[in-house]
C-alpha cells in the first residue's frame, strides 16, 4: 500500500489554513508555500519555544542580522566555491537529480530513475546553490551579492560586537532564527525542502580542545529539545556523517532525523565547526577575530560548535507526528502539544437560544487576553468539536443550561475526549495549568 499520509497532511493543511500554495491563482509556484492563520501561529509556536529553550540560558543571547551580506564573507565562507551540490541530467527524458540521492548501481550504469533508460544520465557537475542577486541599479559582476544559504554567517561577523556589549566569557552562545535560501535542485515533499526557508541556529563559542566535550554537550540538549516538543521518541534518531559527506567547514557532525512517511530524514544539523569561519574571516578582512580569555591572560580563534535547525522542516515534523486518524471515533486529529496549538480552546454554546450564547461570548471575552480562542456555534456540538480536532484545539468549553444554574461548563480535553465539569471562575487557572504541563505523548 502506498503511504499516502503526506497527501493527507497537504490537503489537510490547505483546508484548515495552515498552509497554502504560493501564487495560488497563477497555477503555484513550485516550493514556494504560504502560512495562512493556523499555520503562521504553529510557526511562532514552535520558533518561540526554540527561542525561549536558547536564549532564556545566561551564556546565550540572541541576535538578528540581515539577509544580505558583503559579498566578500561568501568567498571567505567557502560557499562560492564550495556550496555546491553535483547535479546530473537525464539527456532522454530531461529529468534532473542530485547525483549524491542515486543508488551506486543507477550511477555505475548512468541509468534515469525517473524514465529507466541506460546510460542516459550526463557526467555529474557541480552546482552553486546560491542565489544571486545584484545590489542598486546596475546589473554587473561589481553589484553582485548573494541571498545567505544559512544565517551563520551574520553570527560569526558579529560575534566580538555580541560579546563585548554582552560581556560573555567562553563558552557563549548566540541565537538567531531567520529567512535562508538555496537554489535546491530537487526541492519537494511539501515544507520539507524548499528554496526559501527558515533556521533556527545557535552558534556556541568554546575553548580549542573543549570542542568535543561541548559537541556531546549540545547533542543530548537538542535531542532532549524534540521530545519535550512532544515528538515520539521512536521517530527520532542520530546519523553521524561519515568522512566523506562532512560539509567544507566541518570536523564531526551529526544529524538528528525523524522517521518521515518518506523515510528518515535530517531535521537539525549538529557541527563542530572547529575555528574554520572565524580564521577565514580574519584572513580576507585583515581584521583580528582573537578572543581575549582575561582569566587565562591569552587570545585564540575560538572553536565553534553549531545546532541548525530548520523551522519549517520542524512545522513539518510536528504535524506529521501530531496527524492521527481516530478510526474508533471517526475523526482526524492533530495530537499537537498543547503548548504548540494555535488555538488553545474553542467556546461553544450547547444551543443557539436561552441565552447560552451570550454566556459563551462572555467566557470567550474573559479568556482572550490571556490565550488564543475562539467562539462558535455553528452546527452540533460534536461536529464543532471535530473541527477543532482538526485543528489540534487542545481544549473545548461548552456552555449548557446547567451553566445558567450553576455557572460551570464542560472542559473537553482533544485527545481523551474526556469531559471535567468545572466553575467558570476557574476556566483559565486549569488550562493555563493544562498548557504548560508535562505532556508525555499517548500516540
Ligand atoms: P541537506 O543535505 O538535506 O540538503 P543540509 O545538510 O545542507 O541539508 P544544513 O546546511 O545542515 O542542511 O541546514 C541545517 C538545517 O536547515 C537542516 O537540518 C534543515 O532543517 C534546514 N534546511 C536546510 N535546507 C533546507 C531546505 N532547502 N528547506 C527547508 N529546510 C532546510
């Protein structure tokens, strides 16, 4: 049976305004995806979490550079020369891959994957995945700039501006979450890969000979990182990269994956990065990168130990792990921890009369400033439940005649569809308490 959970994801997605086609009514664009509502919440969510499992640290602080840099810091980089994939096409059917994707067979035997054909594949050659742009009016090689392919590099430029306004001492940490581009060849599976997305990457600067110990370090910290977002621990793993796949700067690396209905695949990127970037800096800028160690009385490059995290490829990891089709139940669910929903709670009056409603925009008035929810009364109270279900709304409130009794209502939790009825006075004490709970995933 072919998984066709992917499919499922995009459709519901679309449906629910988590995510739309780019330039829709011009036919698409191809990778290129919008954030309706629910979606661009989901995403603050989790960059929010991310932001906060950083810089709430003391040896960590946050940092927000531009997306264009002087050209020079590319070449420095390595990424003119060296950020570059090998592409390799198929002369019969024009079809194009990634030569490093092929099977050691498909390539022995230059064979199309797509359309079959023996020796029609082409030599392989190398291609800059950096997109090119051109800076004020005149389109010469003199204005040629780059969109940055990571957000690294605004780090290690301004890394001695952070630490000395910071005044931070070795080991530190710096935190910045922003837009990165890369003309891929073969983007695709949904947000998984595509030319414009956006990191979330720490950089951490460490003592030469520290590095490995800070490297585990930030391992364990970033796989500790996924569970409490409430990925199932059996979907995630580490792959160390071999000799051979090491990027240009790189002395270790690993990546943290998770089991995709396409296979396993990398989220995060975990690099020592040794002094490479800092040493290339100070050599094409002729300006001293050196930090100075007071208690030791010495200056050195520092090492630095990178966590890069894709944000979309994370939006994309936490649907696909919160999508559960309830076949008891008959309802889609998204299992999202609590924390991550768009919308906390959905306020529901049982029936549209005896004043039920009115109640129910009261109890949505009182919550609103503190939480995102919403109010609804269209249809039966189950389909109005399922909606949300869809939607990952970890919490239902429903207003029924004994409220006007007794002022309490129903809170319906999503998962359990367990129902606790409760004053309404003490509505958003219990989903607060709800919310910032320990939530141990029952998928
Ligand atoms: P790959 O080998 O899959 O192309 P990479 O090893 O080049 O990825 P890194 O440079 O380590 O990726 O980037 C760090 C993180 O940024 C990745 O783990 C991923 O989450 C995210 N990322 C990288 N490229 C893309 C992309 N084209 N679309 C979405 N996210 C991406």
């Amino acid at each position: 049976m072919p998984d066709n959970t992917m499919d499922k994801i995009v459709s519901l997605c679309k449906r629910r305004g988590f995510v739309f086609p780019s330039s829709e009514i011009y036919g698409g664009l191809n990778s290129c995806w919008d954030y309706g509502p629910l979606g661009v919440e989901l995403k603050r969510n989790i960059q929010d979490f991310w932001w906060k499992s950083m810089t709430l640290r003391e040896d960590v602080v946050g940092l927000d550079a531009s997306i264009l840099m002087h050209p020079r810091v590319w070449e420095a980089s390595g990424h003119v020369a060296s950020f570059t994939d090998p592409l390799v096409d198929c002369k019969q059917c024009k079809a194009r891959f990634r030569e490093d994707d092929l099977s050691a067979e498909k390539i022995e035997k230059k064979q199309c994957p797509n359309c079959g054909t023996l020796g029609s594949l082409t030599e392989s050659r190398k291609f800059n995945l950096m997109f090119k742009t051109f800076m004020g009016p005149v389109e010469e090689a003199a204005s040629t700039t780059y969109l940055r392919p990571e957000t690294a590099q605004g780090i290690y430029v301004n890394y001695l501006n952070v630490q000395n306004v910071s005044r931070l001492k070795i080991p530190f940490g710096i935190a910045q979450v922003g837009k990165a581009f890369r003309n891929e060849i073969t983007p695709g599976n949904f947000i998984f890969r595509t030319r414009e997305f956006e990191q979330m990457e720490m950089q951490y600067f460490v003592k030469p000979g520290d590095d490995e110990k800070w490297f585990d370090y930030w391992k364990e910290q970033r796989l500790a990182y996924y569970l409490k977002l409430g990925i199932r621990p059996e979907k995630l793993r580490f792959k160390q990269h071999g000799q051979d796949e090491l990027a240009h700067y790189a002395k270790a690396a690993y990546d943290v994956q998770y089991e995709f209905p396409f296979g396993w695949q990398e989220l995060e990127g975990i690099h020592n990065r040794t002094d490479f970037d800092l040493k290339r800096h100070q050599e094409a800028s002729g300006k001293s990168l050196l930090y100075f160690d007071d208690a030791a009385n010495e200056k050195y490059l520092p090492y630095i130990i990178e966590t890069s995290a894709g944000l979309n490829r994370t939006m994309l990891t936490v649907l696909v792990d919160a999508y559960w089709e309830d076949k008891e139940n008959e309802r889609v669910v998204l299992r999202l921890h609590p924390r991550l929903a768009p919308i906390k709670a959905v306020i529901c009056p049982l029936v549209k009369k005896d004043g039920l409603p009115e109640v129910a925009r009261q109890i949505e008035a009182d919550l609103r400033p503190h939480f995102p929810v919403i109010f609804d009364q269209q249809s039966s109270i189950g389909k109005r439940y399922y909606r949300q279900d869809e939607a990952g709304t970890p919490f239902g409130v429903t207003v029924d005649h004994q409220t006007l009794e007794d002022q309490t209502v129903t809170l319906r939790e999503r998962d359990s569809q367990q129902q606790d009825r409760m004053p309404i006075s003490a509505l958003k004490d219990e989903i607060r308490k709800r919310l910032n709970a320990d939530w141990s995933v029952s998928k």
